[in-house]
C-alpha cells in the first residue's frame, strides 16, 4: 500500500498531504486529487463542510479480525483486507462532505499526518 495516500473510496489513488486553512497556522491534512476528478484540495478538518465521521482501523488496542471486519463493513473487500494489514501506518476511514455530496474515502497516512489530522478533529 501507499503511504499518505487514498486506498479506497471517492478519490483512490490521490496523494494526502499537509495543508492549512485560511493563511493562518493552523494545520490540517488534504486530499489532492488528480486532474482526472476535476476538483480542488479537500481539507480534512472537522467542521460544517467536512469531516463528519472518521474510524482508526488499525488501532493498537483491536486487533487484526475486528479491523477486517470493520473495514469490509465500510469498504468492502480492500477494507478488510486494509484492515487486517501492517500497523506501520494508520488507516482511517473518513466521510466527509464536498459541497453537498457525501463522500467516503479510506486514506493511509504515517504518523506525522495521523496527529495534524486528529489534532483537526477538535
């Protein structure tokens, strides 16, 4: 799997990366999506218009059976087998608003974006 990318869902195969909101210096983690969605960033902070639901599937304290599970009730087939892989990276299954769409993605990201993007949360 790919680091700091999208592994499953709206957006799959777009990079993650750092981003802030509104020139100040508060950071959060973005999609990027290639040129073939036709859309711009997708910030991944809490808030009217984005993250509204978000799930940890590899989580130190579950273990490998329960995250399958979880991730093929949210993804399907990619999210169980996402779910019962390496606990290198974290995997989060997020949902979110772009516009008035909802969209699921399942993002891989390292532990430097983990923190930016649960630090987004509150």
């Amino acid at each position: 799997m790919a680091l700091n990318q999208v592994i499953g869902g709206d957006f799959k195969g777009s990079p993650v990366k750092e981003s802030s909101i509104n020139d100040k210096n508060y950071k959060v983690i973005s999609i990027f999506p290639s040129m073939k969605y036709g859309v711009g960033e997708i910030d991944l902070s809490q808030g009217e218009d984005g993250v509204i639901r978000y799930e940890v599937l590899n989580q130190e304290s579950s273990n490998d059976t329960g995250n399958a599970i979880l991730g093929a009730a949210l993804f399907g087939i990619v999210g169980a087998i996402v779910g019962s892989g390496s606990k290198t990276a974290y995997i989060v299954a997020v949902e979110y608003y772009y516009g008035e769409d909802l969209m699921k993605s399942l993002i891989e990201i390292d532990s430097r974006l983990y923190k930016i993007f649960i630090a987004s949360q509150f």
